[in-house]
C-alpha cells in the first residue's frame, strides 16, 4: 500500500501555488534571496508566499475518502520497462489508455538513446546537465524500479543497477504507480511560473512500458499527494491547496471533486499533508491535531488522555490534540494501516500518535537537535516514512543522518550516516528490505533494513540548486558550484560529470562568484572569504572580515586578482596580490515601512544586489535593493557614472507583504558588452541597455521579470533569464522579442557563452544547466 508525505505552503486562493522545496525549482528560498542573502529557485523546500492579513488556525485533518470503483479493470498489458527516449516530443507522443500493445513498445526500441544528458531536451539544446531537484521518491510495486520526481520530471531508475531508464518531463511535486506498476502518475506543480512540457501545470499519467503520456479530458489540478485505488482504476489526488480531492477514473475519464467544508481559504503557514488508501493527515504551525468527518464536514472529538511530552489534548472529548506548545509540524507520514501517525516538528522530534489507541504516544527523542540555528530552511524534522508492514519508522536528522526506529516500542534500532547534506526524501521498497534516502548533497542511497548497511547502488547528480558556472579556460570543461558550496566539472564535449570537489561543503552558500575564465572561485562563510583555485580545491589566498556582514553579491576580476564583495554599507575591492583592501563607501538608506499598513514595522537596509567587472577588469557596475546603478573604477574605486536613482518606496503588494522587500526596482542582473560600451540593467519589472560613454538609454522593455543577463557573441542580442525559468532573446536596437528558449523550470541564475561564441550555457534555481548550440538558436530566431 502507497503512502505519501509532504509539507506544503499556503498562500491565498487568488495565487499561483509554488514550489514545496525542491526544486527546487517560486519561493521560500527565492524570497530569502530578494532580501538580500543571495543571488540564487529552488532553494530545496520553496514555501509559497505568506499573507499577512490571513486568519486561520494550523491542525492536523484526517479525512476518510470512500472510494467505489465498480468497473471490472480491461489493463492487460506487461508492465515491462524499455529506454524509450525521443527528442522534442509533440503531443502527438500521447496515447489512448486502451490503444498502447507490446508491439508499439518494439518498434520505438529504435529511439533508444543510452545517453541520458539527451533525453528530452528543448529544441536547439545540446544537453542537460544535472537532474533536478529530488521533491518525492517511490519504489514501484514490484521493487525493481525507483521513480524520483524533480524538478524538472520523474527520472525512473533500475534498482539493482542504479542506471537511468526514463525520464517522463514536468516537475514533480508528488507522484504514484498503479497496484499493477502499468501507470505513473505524476501531480504536476512545483513550478514558479511559464508553460511547457518542462512545467507541472496539472496531473498527468504516464504508461511505463512506452513512455507515453495519457491523455486526460479532464485532468485534476496539480497535486500535492497522489494516491491509486487498490484495483488501480481510480486515481485519487489531493489540490496544492491541501482543501479539494479530486477521485478520477482511469478507464472513463470521470473526475469528481469534494471540497473539504470549515477548511480556510486563506492560509499564511506552510502545512504538511501524508496521504494512505483512504485517509489523509494536514499538519502545521501550531502543532494541533483534528478529526473530520468528511460525509458531515464536522470536526470529531478525539479522545485522549494525558501523555508525557503532550502540553495539551489531555481533556476526553476536545476537539483537537496539540504535540508541543507552538511547534510547527513539518513532516508527516501515516502508517499503512492509519493506526499511527509520524509527526516531525521544528523542535526535532518526531511524535508517533497512535490513533486507535487513547493513550498512547510515543515521542523519540534521540535525535540531533533543532538543526543549525543560522540556518532556518534546514530547522526539525521533515522526512518521515514508514515502512510497509508499519513496524518500522524512517526520520531524517539534522546532521544528515537517517534513523530507523521500532514503532511498537519508540526504540532507535540503527543511524545510517553517509549523506553531506539534509535528507529530503525517504522510501521503503515494497517489501521493507530496501530503503531509499535522498539529500540535497545530489545523492540517492540504498540500505539494507536488516543489517543497516549501505547497498552498493548509488544515484547522483540531483543537486537542487547551482549557484553559479564558468567555463574553465580550454573552453571544453564546465566548472559549476552548488548551494552547498561542492564544485562539478563536466566534459562539453561527452557532456559527462569527470569529478567532484567537496572541500567548501556548506549547509548553504550565500553567494559565489567564478573569475571569468573559471580557475578561481570566492567563497564567504561567516566572516571569511575563502580565494580557492577550482582545478584543485585547495586555497589560494583567505580574508577574514571584521564589518557586521558580507552580502549577498560577489565578483571576481577576469585575471582573477581582485574580488569585490559588499559589506554592511561599503563595497569591498580585495587586492589578492598586496592583501589590500579598497572602501567605497556607499550611502545606504535604511528603509522604514510606510504608516497605516499591516506589514512589517522594522526599517530594512538597503543592500548590494548585483556586481560585475567589465571584461578588461578596469570598471566595477553595482545594483542596490532600490534600484541605484553605479559604475566605478575599479582601481581608485572613484565612482565613473550613475545611472539609475532609486525611487522612493512603493506600495504594498497585494499579497499585504511590502514592496520594500519586492520592489520593481530592485536590480536582479547586469551585464556588459565585451567592449563595456553597452550596459544592460534588469530588475523585476523591466530592462534597459544604455551607452556607458554618454549614459543614454537605448532600449526599455518593461513587464520582463529579469533574473540574468548576458549580451550575445555579436552584441546585437541581449539574452534574458527570465524568473519563469524561460530564456528570451531580445534585439537590442529595438526591443523586439526574437525567440524565447524553454527548458528550465525555475528562474534563471546565471547565463554565460563559451569564449568561441558556439556554445550558451544555461542554469536555473531548478539544480540543472542547459548547453545550447548557439547556431541552432539562431536559426529558431530567424524562424520566428
């Protein structure tokens, strides 16, 4: 029997649902970013943004779903996978349910490609490197194939082997097989805006024999947990909005919905959802736990008495069962049977609540700690799963660990260490010898449950999030660094990972920024900042800061010389050479709120946002949070030229959070001609190119919201990133959109082009980096 946990944001119905983490690809981590900690979409659990005005109270719902399913089932096909892989796929791709036979499945055999960096790409894309944020993982009913949705598609692997079969395109937020293993199921979502076959807008089904997608006349929205029936003719799936469930029947294509009655519409928490055959968990902030009845709508008391760890719920007959005082619930799991419920809570803990029986609950308290205080997306316990047979519990640790307990006795039974970084997802094979661990280091393990050992399988290359690339100086090699501060390199030619530097591993890298030709890499934690060679890892050259704080933007000079950094209320030139450093003070306005509003009362600092060098090294171009543009020089650190003022404070955003934390003027990006005679500036609103010579404007385009820029080889393209993970060229003489690149699903971080000018390179807040073939892209714009 399946199962499902999750964690969700909430924001009001009126709005785009994002991202849960992942994928990381919309935004908890993408707003920590708009304030200023960093120029990177998907930090691993993405939260949707909160309302400020919402009312609403955090529980715990269980539903039960009565499901009928009436029909005698028609599926007879082999559930027999094959490496089917076509390039550029029209919807002609899809099937009719009852239409696909083996004999289909043979003769697409022809299409096969082995390498996966190939499979699925956009038109006049070369490959893709990386997979993907892992979001959920889930073994299929016989235990030969794993399915990890990403953020960019659900990648289906073989268990004994480890290597890729499929990928089946669109982010993944949630995903099931059918009893019989024949059908995929993948919820959709998780996506921060744009369209395409790359971007979950709705719940799709895939046949896993063929690779082809079901088409559905009346798909259910996205999904956030996805279950099947037992006969496997109904797919149950639960709204991102944790209030609808939709029951849709494979073979007749009927949909039928419920919304849950005394569930509020708007909600300003995340929530976590666990979803087994026939019932469904909804966690939150305050800890509390509450019965439904979803025939009457009406809440049912819960009877309990007073358990050791429990501030409340000890009164027969209440309506509610609160775990901890404040404590926000940020994992669930439910076990197969729904006797227990797995409740991970930002104290790091996990509660096992034992439903059938009043006074028993079990609370284990050998985990870590709460996680690192500095670093709040990695806070509590958040992964959980459970065993088939419900005798087993798996829980993620703050210090990377997993941790397998007895759910009969609370006993910790082994602590399986081998992950670097946060486990994000858990999943039991079906018969409970075999569990999978996910973590944001890229990895996938498997270990035996029964002597606690690794298994030699290994999964890789699903690192959630790059921070930034350069192309190193032969020009064949790609050098890229991760959130967690690991380096990757990857062969342009072969488009293969040939290795790995895990020495700057981090919890979570703020900024980075590469010298152009790629040798050199800056790097700040805490109050350092670490000059590293690439090739090697090793040091080149360390600077301890003594100011408050190092920001979130970084350059290094192209001879890799000097690196620049912001620091409270000046820019920082570092003089790798001499150990010098050269202040430019900055006047930066502490930005108070406007008055009569329900939004924040504390003043924000305004705050470097972008920095770049010209090519030539001589000048430095700055952004701030209120739109200011400068340029100086970068030796004498005399300013050469302002551009843009910042515009007094605007008004609140609908959502009643202040544009002082999301204003359109705030610079995301800048770039400079080869030359540095043309200057691009983009924000979230708009982009403008000027002459630096003159300072006049010769091109604005506004409704662009620009997360990176680049000019193209012959300087008459400016190549946008947009936040909806699309990539838009524009002509720089007049503004005119030449074509527009699909492939991402997250917003863009960085773009840059190979010193030939034949290659793009591409990544985005979704973990993966696209290498175009320039050539292929112009030839797409003279189409269009």
């Amino acid at each position: 029997m399946g199962e499902i946990s999750r964690i969700k944001s909430a924001a009001p119905s009126s709005t785009k649902p994002l991202v849960p983490w992942g994928v990381v690809a919309s935004t908890f981590i993408v707003v920590l970013l708009m304030f200023g900690f960093g120029n990177h979409q998907y930090l691993p659990r993405f939260q949707k943004p909160y309302s400020l005005d919402a009312n609403a109270e955090m529980s715990i719902e269980i539903v039960d779903i009565p499901i009928v399913a009436n029909l005698e089932s028609k599926l007879g096909i082999q559930s027999q996978v094959r490496n089917v892989k076509t390039q550029d796929k029209d919807n002609n791709s899809d099937m009719q349910i009852n239409d696909v036979t083996p004999a289909i499945a043979e003769t697409q055999t022809d299409e096969i490609s082995e390498d996966y960096t190939k499979w699925e790409l956009p038109k006049a894309a070369k490959a893709r490197l990386g997979k993907g944020a892992v979001d959920v993982m889930q073994f299929s009913p016989d235990g030969k194939l794993l399915a990890i949705g990403s953020s960019i598609g659900v990648w289906l692997y073989d268990v004994k082997t480890g290597k890729e079969i499929s990928i089946f395109p669109g982010s993944c937020q949630s995903l099931a097989f059918s009893p019989d293993g024949r059908f995929l199921a993948n919820g959709g979502g998780g996506d921060v805006g744009g369209s395409g076959r790359y971007h979950g807008e709705e719940v799709q089904l895939w046949e896993v024999s063929t690779g082809k997608r079901v088409p559905i006349a009346k798909s259910p929205s996205p999904a956030i947990a996805l279950l099947f029936s037992e006969d496997g003719k109904t797919l149950i799936s639960l709204g991102d909005w944790g209030d609808t469930i939709s029951v849709f029947n494979i073979e007749t294509g009927e949909l039928n919905q419920r919304t849950f009655r005394e569930r509020p519409k708007d909600r300003a928490y995340a929530e976590s959802y666990a979803l087994i055959h026939n019932k469904l968990a909804i966690g939150g902030v305050s800890g509390k736990v509450q019965l439904w009845d979803p025939i009457s709508g009406n809440k049912l008391p819960i009877h309990r008495e007073h358990s050791d760890g429990v501030e409340q719920g000890n009164v027969l007959g209440e309506t509610s069962f609160e775990m901890g005082r404040d404590e926000q619930i940020l994992g669930l799991a439910v076990s197969p049977d729904g006797s227990q419920i797995a409740i991970g809570s930002e104290n790091g803990t996990v509660l096992l609540w034992d439903t059938a029986e009043k006074n028993k609950s079990i609370i284990l308290r050998e985990h870590t700690d709460k996680g690192n205080p500095l670093d709040i997306l990695f806070q509590g316990i958040r992964s959980l799963a459970f065993s088939p047979n419900g005798k087993m519990l798996a829980s993620e640790d703050t210090n990377n660990t997993v941790k397998l307990w007895d759910t009969d006795t609370g006993t910790l039974l082994a602590t399986l260490t081998g992950h670097i970084d946060q486990i994000m997802a858990l999943t039991f094979s079906p018969e409970g010898n075999t569990l999978a661990s996910a973590s944001t280091d890229g990895t996938v393990r498997f270990w035996d449950t029964e002597t606690n050992k690794p298994l030699p399988i290994h999964i890789s290359e699903h690192i959630p999030t790059q921070r930034g690339m350069a192309i190193i100086e032969d020009n064949n090699t790609l050098a890229s660094v991760a959130y967690n501060g690991i380096f990757t390199f990857w062969d342009l030619k072969t488009q293969r990972k040939i290795g790995q530097q895990t020495e700057w591993h981090s919890d979570f890298l703020w900024s980075a920024a590469f010298s152009s030709d790629g040798t050199k890499l800056a790097i700040p934690q805490q109050q350092l900042i670490h000059l590293t060679d690439v090739r090697t890892g090793r040091e080149i050259e360390q600077l301890k800061v003594t100011e408050d704080r190092i920001g979130s933007a970084m350059s290094v000079s192209p001879d890799g010389k000097t690196v620049a950094f912001d620091s409270s209320t000046e820019i920082c030139l570092w003089n790798i050479d001499t150990g010098e450093i050269l202040n430019i003070p900055l006047n930066m306005p502490l930005i108070m709120p406007l008055k009569d509003r329900a939004v924040p009362t504390v003043a924000i600092q305004t705050t470097i946002t972008s920095m770049i060098f010209s090519q030539d090294g001589k000048k430095l171009v700055s952004g701030d949070s209120q739109g200011n543009v400068q340029i100086w020089d970068a030796k004498t650190g005399d300013e050469l030229a302002n551009f843009l003022t910042g515009d007094e404070i605007e008004e609140p955003m609908d959502n009643g959070i202040h544009s002082m934390f999301f204003s359109k003027k705030r610079i995301t990006a800048l770039a400079f001609s080869a030359d540095a005679a043309l200057l691009a500036v983009g924000t979230y609103g708009q982009i403008q190119v000027y002459r630096t010579e003159k300072k006049t404007q010769i091109m604005e385009m506004s409704n662009i919201p620009c997360n990176a820029l680049v000019f193209a080889p012959d300087e008459t393209v400016l190549v946008v990133g947009l936040a909806s993970g699309g990539i838009q060229l524009l002509d720089i003489s007049t503004g005119e959109t030449l074509a527009t690149l699909d492939g991402h699903t997250a917003p863009i971080v960085q773009l840059l082009f190979s010193s030939d000018g034949k290659t793009l390179v591409s990544t985005g807040y979704d973990g993966t980096i696209l290498v175009w073939d320039w050539d292929k892209v112009l030839k797409k714009k003279q189409k269009v």
